[in-house]
C-alpha cells in the first residue's frame, strides 16, 4: 500500500516494544489533552500561547497513538518529526525568551515538567519506525 495505511511489514511497529510506543504515546495523549483542556477552560487569558501550544501537542500525541496503533506509518513519521521539531523550537524558545511562555507548556524548556520524555519519546519513535520499515517489493 501506498497510502502509509496498514500493509506487510507495519505490523512489527504495532508488536513487541511497538506496543509500549503505542502505550506510552497513549498516555501523553491522555495527559496533555487534559492538561490542555483545563488550562483553556479555566485561565486561558493568563498564557494564551502556552495553552494553545499545548493543546497542538495534545493533537500531535494523538495522531501519533492512532497511526502507531493502525500501523500507519508515513502519518506517524510525519507526526514524530513535527513533535520532535515542536519540542526543539518551543524548548529553545522558552529558554530563549521566558517572558513569552510565563506558564509552561508540554514542550517547554525541552519537557524538563515531564522529565524530559518529549524531548527522547521522538527520537525512540522515529527509530522504531525507519528500523521496522517494510522491506522493499
């Protein structure tokens, strides 16, 4: 298949430590939408850009999850590379000027709030995926 939707050799990304990808990107979809929806609903007008940041990274791990588990990896490549690119720039920003982020969002100084497991869970995730490529036809 050429449309990134499920075919031979994709379902070792959704196998083994596939699966605890799968998982944990689950989790961070869980917890950042969460995150994002409280901060909107409940103070929004104090760090609008923050929230709205995180709020995209909520989207991101929730592509991310969906397309692992499907096996859709061309979307999940796409997805990896803009978290990991989301995490180099907001993390470089939020050092840069800290004035601009005065709360933290799930990227900021690197994700140092969820121990840095932003800033590594794209690396791992693009590894996992151009390792397990489909083997050419």
């Amino acid at each position: 298949m050429t449309d990134g939707g499920p075919a031979r050799g994709d379902a070792a990304v959704r196998s083994g430590p596939g699966r605890v990808l799968v998982a944990v990107y689950g989790v961070f979809a869980l917890a950042a939408t969460s995150r994002a929806g409280v901060q909107i609903a409940t103070k929004f007008a104090e760090a609008p850009l923050a929230y709205l940041l995180s709020a995209f990274a909520a989207v991101v791990y929730i592509v991310l999850t969906l397309a692992l588990a499907r096996g859709s990896r061309r979307v999940a490549l796409v997805a990896c590379a803009i978290e990991l690119a989301g995490v180099l720039i907001v993390g470089t920003l939020s050092l840069a000027d800290p004035a601009a982020f005065p709360h933290a969002t799930v990227w900021s100084r690197y994700g140092s709030g969820y121990g840095f497991v932003p800033l590594v869970l794209p690396v791992i995730g693009l590894f996992w995926l151009i390792r397990h490529r489909k083997p050419a036809s």
